[in-house]
C-alpha cells in the first residue's frame, strides 16, 4: 500500500517533533524544514517507481535485439535494474 502525503507529511512532523524534543536538532523555519523533509522522504519512497520506469524505458529502447536474441522480458528487467542499482549505489 503506497502511502499518501497527508501520511509523510504527518510522519515527517513527528519525526522532527520527537528530534526537536530530544535535543538532536534545532531550527528557526518550520515550514522550511517540513517541506524539505517531506520532499526527501518522498523522494526516497519513490525511488524504485522511478528506478523501474527508467529499466522498461531501457528495455523498450532494446525490445528488437532482445527478441533477436530470445531474452525475456522479465529476466532482462532484473538484470538492468540490478545493474542500475549496483551503478547507481542506490539502497532498495
């Protein structure tokens, strides 16, 4: 189940609510820094959406070799995101 902003906005407030309260963090702007760190968790909820649309775009661009060459589809999705993911040094 994909989690809604109202949920990230609500976990990024508690989550700097409870840093604030244990003396780990201290800002001036708290409209700045919410918006901030929802826009990072967001961003790193939505890393594999993104990760497997940029695979199917690769995969598509090579869809006439691939058939030459009778790869599948699936197994040839693993191994370029695989890839990726080893390039890229991206934590799934």
């Amino acid at each position: 189940m994909p989690l809604t902003r109202e949920f990230i906005g609500y976990m990024t407030k508690e989550a700097l609510k409870r840093l604030t309260a244990a003396g780990l963090i201290e800002y001036e702007q708290p409209e700045y820094v919410t918006e901030v760190m929802n826009q990072v968790v967001l961003d790193e909820l939505t890393i594999e959406s993104r990760l497997d649309e940029e695979v199917r775009k690769i995969l598509e661009e090579h869809g006439a070799e691939m058939k030459e060459a009778g790869a599948e589809y699936e197994e040839m999705f693993k191994k370029v995101k695989k890839q990726l993911v080893r390039e890229r040094k991206v934590v799934l």
